[in-house]
C-alpha cells in the first residue's frame, strides 16, 4: 500500500466529574498530497509519549497523523492500546476518589483528635483534689446503694420463691379439689340413675331397664376391672424400667467418673508433653542460636550479634521467671479453688442423700395422709348420706298433712257425747261439724300425701297394701284421737289384726250380699280361729270403686273416708265416729282390708280389736319420735366424721407441703451440685500453664547460657571458637533428637487423651439421653388410681343395678322405700357435690390471691432490678469520671499523642491524594492520544476501503466500455482526484473545489495499492 498521513485531534474519552474531564475526537479529510516524505508545514515533530505508538504513525499536541496506510490489524491494536488507556483512567479515578475519601476521614479525625484535646484540658482543669473526693465518695455512696439494692433484691427473689412455692401447692389444691367436683358429679349421675330405677321398679315399667341396667354394670365392672389389673401391671412395668434407667444412670455416673479422671491425665499428660515439645523446640532454636553465633564468632563477623543475643537471652530469662511466678501464683489459686469446690461436692453429695431420705420419708407420709384423707373421706360421705337421708325423711314425714280438728269441733262431740245423745246437742255437733266442711274440712286431699304411683286392685289388694293403708289410717286415727282424748291414745295394728281383717273381708265377698244388708256378723266372726282368743270389736264400712288405682289415690281415699265417717255420719247417730274415736281409756286396734263381692259390690272394711290378744303392735312408720333420735345421732356420726375428715385433710395438706418442700429442696441441692460438677477443674490447666513456664524458663536458662559462653568465646583463639563450633553442632544435633522425641511423645499422648474424651463424650451423651427422661411411674401411678377410682365406682352401680333388680320382686313397701333410699342418696350426693363445688371455688379463689401474690412479688424482684440496672449504670459513670480525674494528664497526654497521629495521617493522606491525581492527570494524557491514535487509524483505514471500492467499480465500469479490446495496466497510473481534495505539490496548493465529504473519479484503471495520497487534517472549527 501507498503512504499517507492522517492528522487527528482527539481528547480523553472519559468524563471525570470530578476534576472536569470531556473528551471528543473526530477526523476530516480535507486535503490529497502528493507522496513525500516530508512533513506539511503544519505537522509539529514528534515527542516522546506513555503509550504505544503504532508504525505509520505520528503523535502531535494537536492529535495525530498517519503516514503509511493502515491495515486491520494495524486498527485492532490501535483499539487494544486505546481500551488499555481508558481502563488505567478508571482504575486511577476510583483510587483518586479512594484517596479523597481517605484524606476527608483523616480531616474528620483530626477534627476529632482536636476535640478529644480540648476535652482533655478541660477534664485536667477539671481534676482538682476536691474534684476527685467528690467523685470517690459519689463512687462509695452508690455502691452502698448497690448493696442496699441487692439485699433488698435477693429478699423480693426468696418472697417471690416462696410465693411460687405457695401458689403452686394451691395450685395441687385446685387440681384435687376439681377432681373432688368430678367424682361428686358421678356419685350425682349415679345417684339419678338409681332414682330412676327405683321409680321404674315401683311403677312397674322398669323390668327390663334394670335387667339391662344389671347387663350393663357386670359388663363395666369387667371392663374396669381388666382396666385396673393393666394399669396395676403398667404401674408395676414403669417402676422397673424407672429403676433400670436409674440403675443404669448411676453405672454411667460412675463410668463418666472414671472416664473424666481418665481424660483429666491425659489432659495433664498432654499438657506436660507439650511443655516438653515446646521446651524441646526451644532448645532447638536456642542451640541453632548457639551455632550461627559460633559461626559468627570463628568468622569474626558476629561480635554484635553475639552482644545483642546475650541481651535478648537476658531480658528472656527475666520474663520467663517472671511468667514462672505468676504461673506458681495461679496453680496455688486453682489447686485451692478446685480443693473448694471438691469439698462443696462432698458436703452436697451428703446433702443430697439426706435429703433424698427426707423426700422418701415425706412421700411415705404423704401416701399414708392421702390413704387415711380417703377413708375418712368416705366414712364422711357415708355419714353425711345417712344424715341426709334421715333429715329427707323425717321432712317429708313432718311435711305430711294430718287431721286437724277444730277445737269447736272437739267441744261439741264432747257435750254430745256426754248427754247421752240429745237431739239438740246432736244437732250443734252437726252444726259445727258442718261448718268444719265449710272452713275447708276435706282440703287434706290436697294437702301433702304419702306418695306411691303402684297400682292396687281392690278385689285382689295385697297383705302389704293392706297393711301400708292400715297403719296410714291407724297412724292418721292416733293424731285425731289424741286431738280429743290427749296424747297417751294411740290406734295401732298387728300382724294378727290384718290376718283377721282379711279373713272377715274374703267373707263378706263370699256372702255375696248388698249394701243394704249392713254389717254381717257372720262375716266378723270369721277371723276368729281355736288358737286365738282375739275377736273382733267393732266395724266401720265404707263403699269402695272396684277398678283398679294407685296406692297414692288408696291414701287419699282413707283421708276423705276418715273426715267423711265424722261430717257425715249423722244419720248413724255418729256411730262411725264414736268407733273411731273410741275412748280416752285405752288404747284400739285396728285392720284395713278390701273386699268385692262376685256382683261388683266393694267394700272397705275398718274392724276395731281389743288390745287383749291383738299380738305385738307394728311399729309406725310416719311415727318421727325415733326418726328424730336416729337424726341426732347421724348427725353427731357426721360431725365426728367431718372433723376426723377436717384433720386427715390438714394433715393431708401438710404432708403434701412437706413432700414439696422437701422435693424442692432435694432438687435445688441436685441442681447445685449439677453445677458445681461442670465446673471446669482449675489446677489441670493451671499445672499445664505452669509447666509451661517453667520449661521456658529453662530454656531461657540454656538461652543465657549459651548467650554468655559466647560472649565469652569472643577472645578466644581460633581452635577454641573451632572447637566451641563443633560442641555446638554436637549439642544442635542432639537438640533435635530430643525434640523428635518429643514430638512423637506428645502426638501419642494427644491420641490418647482424644480417646479418652470421645469416650467420656460418648458416657455423658447417654447420660444425658437418659437423665431427659421422665419417670414414668408417676403417670402411670395416677393412671391406677384413676382405674381404682373407676372400678369403685363401677362396683357401686353393680351394687345399685343388683339391688334395683332384686327389688323388682320385693314388696310394695319395699320398693317404696328402696325409692326413698335412692332419692335419699341423690339428695345427699347433690349436697355433696354443692359442697365440693363451694370448696372449689374457695381454692379457686385462693389460688387467684396466690396467684396475684406471685405476680405482685415479681414486680417488686422487677423494679429492684430496674433500680439496680439503674445504679449499675450510675456507678459506670461514676467510676468512668473517676477514672478520667486521677489520669487527666495521662489522658491529656494520650490525646495530644493521638492528635499528632491523626495529624501526620491527615498529612499523608493529602500527599497521596495529590499523587493520585497527578498521576490521574498523566493518564488521561496517555487516553487522549490513544484515542487520538485509534481514530486516525481507524478513520484512514475506512478511508482506504472506500477509496479502493470506488477504484475497482470505476474500473469495472471502463472496462466494460473498452470490452472490444484488450487492456493493459501499469503499476502507477494517474489517479482520479476526489472533489473533496486539490492537487499539492510542494511548491504550489489550489484552491478547494469541491465539498467535505465528497470523492472526485479517478479516470483510468490501475491497482489501487500503486497510488500513493498525501492527505493533511485541517485545524477543527468551533
């Protein structure tokens, strides 16, 4: 290719804001020049530059010139060297900005240390004598308070402790109170249940509930019994695997005993090897020191060095001695520590044990205080049942409606009775017996009667009905003849009367008779047999309905019969009422039977005996003189049981305090002594330090040894310093020996105290797996007496279900009274439950107030330390200013130390800075001409491709005008001019003629690598 020169100006490429920097380059091609060698006017001679400068071109302080056309690869390493330029700029631009930023911290330090020295003087100026009294008391006043504080402190920290204790045994007081309520509402449902049964029973519809009831209650006691015997053997199961893990945690105990004594020697081994290692190496150096100064002394070169090592091995020495003292100091301190804490455990391990005797003991009275709570609790129970049901029954007997006769009534029978029967006084007792009716005589039928829904049939009445509604009349008579004739009458009847009754009752439906055929003697003289001399005395009849009722409208009956035979019995001349009443002189039998004759006639027959021969009187149940002597003494049963439950339950309450306490107590020595096991030993640490020292102190002995012999070998004659040389060479090879011994001796020991710790690691490991257990005796313990507790109970609806179905063949009276019995237990099971339910909610409340105690402690424990936070803080400061008054002029002293540093930091930091900028400045230089390089190149190189494109299509174009004939072509033709540039000659320059940017033909073929353009850049216009 031809030659050419390209001028070009560029600067930097990369903006900098912060020092200014804009870059910009552009090349125009204004003017073709002939080939020549020699440099327009225009073009400045080179100078030396940073960067590369390629072959063909020229660097100016106006931009550049290419002199030889370029080629591709020519443009590349232009680009290289450019893109090599731009980076040194950004890399010099972030250590510019790098530097700014440390100059401006090293300002802002100096500014500080500035600050700091004024502070300092004033501190100084500050610290004067009575300055620092004040400050010393300030400091003593408030670690008085600070005592005063932890005092008061550790007293919060016990009261909140002992308010935790207490709120957490309330807390055990709820829990057995709620499971009080539980049991209390199942004895309620059970209870119910049996009501419901005995009613049933009575009624007649309950056959086949309590058949399946009984069904039922077997098939639950089954189930609670198997449940029992599981949790008695899952009881007996957690005790031994309770006892094996306890067994096996104290094999393990004393295993890791003698695994951390194993690995506490080989600790101390290891230790004690390393102190020889380190003294083995330490004798080494100092023997290698030994013979480079023997070396140096036989060279006679090493006079100083000799000098300087005797000084070093003397301050050596004396710091090794000195560490040796301090070292002796701390093993005496550890062994002393450790000789503490070895006593601690021993009197802790006493402790335990004492105290694991005390739980033991205290949790055998404790079992023994919740066996006896329990039985008196249920000799409680019993006694409180049987009074309940004593006071239901003498309340329902008292609530029962009697016969209560006016006393105008009673005065005038009296009168009637006592004249003989006169018309008139006939007529006023009938007038007053008319106006009893009026005043409401038969509201009785309304009034509180004895209850019994079972169903009677009068022409078939049981022997138990009929005496159930005899003694009802019997007992109804007494109180309205007692009414008249005083208490000491009284109406009852016997065994005998009732078999004579019914005799003269199935007599009269024998006969067969009407109502109109009155009384028949035949049929009261039926009852009389050869073996009794009872007969009959009198006879009161009354009609009868034949269908079937219940025994409660059978009592209603007799009520209104008995008022009936009273106010209305004129037309009997009153006969009915005398024979009731009878007389104040003796006493009446009596018997009640039913009778109904095959035509449907029903009678009910009240026959009256003599007391002679009538047998022995049946006792009367509505009678309350023995119920009332029976509720007394159930009610000193309960008191008596109560106050024996009242003491079992205190001595309950205490027992359990004392197994809490105790568990407390034997847990916090536990924990204590947990702690003070993990306590590190001192002394094996302490005696490795110590070895330690001591091994370097003799090694810094040899050191000074060796340092003084040569010394003193320095005057020595050359065999000596030969023969001090070769001893030393002796003693280096014999060093190293030992200290290969040494080494391998402590590689050993540390292989063994390793496994000695992977094995005590392995113990404390399963140690710990095992101690995280719970014991499952506990759960299992309370899962029992939950079994027991629910085999009880299902025994006693056994019982229940047995009884209710036994009593499905008992008699009337039976039922009744198994349904008395039932109501009477339910009632005293919703007693006790509202008894169970009131003192659950008095430990409810009180475990609210302890709760509350608990909380109020811990506020008080909180503000003492919020106090203490506070003073702590408070004395820091105190001791801070303290501090600052007695060293103000060490502190004024280290301030101006410290403002000089900054100072003499600051001052580097500005020469960097300024180096770096400068340095900057050089490099955006050495960018402006690379890029000033590259865009000349670039630009003459696509200048080239276009010029030689035109070229070759221009000559394409002739030849296909001149395609007739053949051509030639020569090396240098003349070439076609663009209208962008004017012909130059050395001597001579036309004007423009044509446009920027634009090429003028060439005219002729030739090779474009033959033409040869002098091209010259024009200055850029603004």
């Amino acid at each position: 290719m031809g030659n050419k020169v390209i001028k070009g100006a560029a600067t930097g490429a990369i903006a900098l804001a912060a020092f200014g920097v804009a870059s910009g380059a552009t090349v125009q091609a204004e003017e073709l020049t002939k080939p020549s060698t020699t440099l327009s006017s225009d073009v400045t001679a080179p100078k030396a530059h940073n960067i590369k400068v390629l072959e063909g071109v020229l660097l100016t302080k106006d931009g550049a010139a290419v002199t030889t056309t370029p080629t591709e690869k020519t443009v590349e390493e232009a680009h290289g060297i450019k893109q090599q330029a731009d980076q040194a700029v950004t890399d010099q631009a972030g250590k510019v900005a790098e530097s700014a930023q440390i100059e401006a911290n090293s300002q802002k330090a100096v500014e500080d240390a500035t600050a700091k020295v004024a502070e300092a003087e004033k501190n100084k100026a500050a610290a004067t004598p009575d300055a620092i009294a004040q400050a010393e008391k300030g400091v003593t006043d408030t670690q008085k308070e600070i005592a005063q504080n932890q005092k008061a402190s550790d007293t919060a920290a016990n009261a909140t402790q002992k308010a935790t204790d207490a709120a957490t045994t309330q807390k055990q007081a709820v829990e057995q109170a709620q499971k009080g309520v539980e049991a209390g509402q199942k004895a309620v449902d059970t209870a119910k249940k049996g009501v419901d049964t005995a009613k049933a029973v009575l009624e007649g519809t309950g056959e086949q509930k309590a058949l399946d009831e009984q069904k039922a209650a077997n098939k639950g006691l089954e189930d609670a019994k198997k449940a029992e015997s599981d949790a008695t053997q899952k009881l007996a199961a957690a005790k031994k695997a309770d006892a094996d893990r306890h067994a096996q945690i104290k094999d393990l105990k004393d295993q890791a005993t003698t695994q951390s004594k194993t690995a506490t020697d080989t600790a101390t081994d290891v230790a004690a090897k390393k102190a020889a290692d380190s003294a083995a190496k330490a004798d080494v150096s100092t023997a290698k020191k030994a013979v480079e100064t023997a070396q140096a002394a036989l060279d006679g070169t090493g006079f100083q060095k000799v000098l300087d090592e005797q000084k070093a091995a003397e301050k050596a020495l004396s710091d090794a001695k000195t560490k040796e003292v301090e070292a002796t100091q701390k093993l005496d301190e550890a062994k002393k520590a450790d000789a503490d804490r070895d006593a601690k455990i021993k009197d802790l391990t006493t402790k335990e044990a004492e105290q694991t005797v005390a739980k033991t003991d205290a949790e055998n009275a404790l079992a023994e205080a919740k066996k006896n709570a329990e039985a008196k609790k249920a000799a409680k129970e019993a006694a409180e049942a049987k009074r309940d049901a004593l006071r239901k029954e003498l309340d329902d007997k008292k609530k029962l409606s009697t016969i209560n006769v006016p006393q105008y009534v009673i005065d005038a029978y009296k009168k009637f009775s006592s004249s003989a029967g006169l018309d008139e006084d006939k007529d006023l007792f009938q007038k007053s017996l008319d106006r009893w009716v009026e005043e409401g005589a038969f509201d009785i039928e309304r009034g509180n009667l004895p209850v019994d829904p079972s169903t009677v049939d009068p022409a078939h009445m049981t022997r138990e009905q009929a005496k159930a509604l005899t003694q009802y009349y019997a007992h109804m008579i007494t109180a309205v003849r007692r009414q008249f004739w005083g208490t000491k009458v009284k109406t009852y009847t016997t065994e005998e009367a009732m078999d004579y009754v019914q005799k003269v009752a199935d007599a009269y439906a024998k006969e067969n008779k009407p109502w109109s055929s009155g009384h028949s003697h035949d049929a009261l003289n039926a009852g009389q047999t050869n073996s009794s001399k009872l007969t009959w005395n009198t006879e009161n009849i009354s009609t009868l309905r034949t269908s079937t009722t219940t025994m409660t409208e059978m009592y209603r009956f007799i009520v209104r019969t008995i008022i009936g035979m009273m106010v209305d019995d004129y037309h009997s001349n009153f006969g009915h009422m005398d024979n009731m009443l009878g007389s104040a002189d003796y006493d009446d039998v009596i018997g009640v039977a039913s009778s109904v004759t095959p035509n449907g006639l029903g009678r009910m027959h009240y026959v009256g005996f003599p007391t002679a021969h009538a047998g022995q009187a049946l006792p009367d149940p509505y009678d309350t003189t023995q119920l009332e002597k029976d509720l007394a003494q159930a009610e000193s049963d309960f008191q008596t049981a109560l106050a024996a439950f009242n003491e079992a339950n205190g001595v309950l309450t205490a027992k359990q305090a004392a197994f809490d306490t105790a568990s407390q107590a034997l847990a916090a020595t536990q924990a204590e002594l947990a702690t003070v096991r993990n306590q590190a030993l001192q002394t094996p640490s302490a005696e490795m330090a110590h070895r330690a020292a001591v091994a370097t102190r003799t090694s810094a002995e040899t050191r000074k040894a060796s340092a003084d012999k040569a010394v003193t070998n320095l005057n020595a004659s050359i065999q000596e310093k030969q023969a001090a040389l070769r001893k030393a060479q002796a003693v280096l090879v014999a060093k190293e020996e030992a200290a290969q011994k040494a080494a391998t001796a402590l590689r050993e020991a540390e292989s063994k105290a390793i496994e000695a710790q992977q094995m005590l690691n392995a113990t404390k490991a399963k140690l710990a797996a095992l101690t995280g257990v719970k014991d499952a005796t506990p759960a299992a313990n309370e899962a029992l007496e939950k079994a027991t507790t629910a085999r009880k109970d299902a025994q006693a609806r056994k019982d229940a279900a047995d009884k209710a179905v036994a009593n499905l063949k008992a008699s009337i009276k039976e039922k009744q009274a198994a349904l008395r019995t039932a109501e009477q237990a339910l009632t005293a099971a919703e007693n006790n439950l509202a008894v169970l339910k009131a003192s659950k909610a008095n430990e409810d409340a009180k475990l609210v107030a302890a709760e509350q105690a608990v909380a109020d402690a811990k506020a008080v424990e909180a503000k003492s330390a919020a106090e203490r936070a506070v003073l702590e803080g408070k004395l820091k400061d105190q001791q801070n200013l303290l501090t600052m008054y007695k060293n103000a002029d060490k502190l004024l002293s280290e301030a101006v130390s410290r403002q000089l540093e900054a100072s003499a930091k600051h001052k580097e930091a500005v020469a960097k800075t300024l180096e770096a900028r400068s340095k900057l400045a050089e490099l955006l230089k050495d960018q402006r001409d690379a890029n000033s390089q590259y865009e000349a190149v670039k630009k003459a190189y696509e200048e080239w491709l276009a010029s030689k494109k035109a070229a070759e299509e221009k000559a394409q174009a002739l030849s296909m005008r001149q395609a007739a004939k053949p051509m030639t072509t020569s090396k240098k033709i003349r070439p076609t001019i663009h209208s962008s540039y004017i012909y130059s000659r050395t001597d001579k320059q036309l004007p423009q003629t044509g446009e920027k940017g634009s090429w003028l033909a060439l005219i002729g073929m030739g090779i474009l690598a033959s033409l040869s353009f002098g091209v010259r850049r024009k200055q850029g216009r603004n």
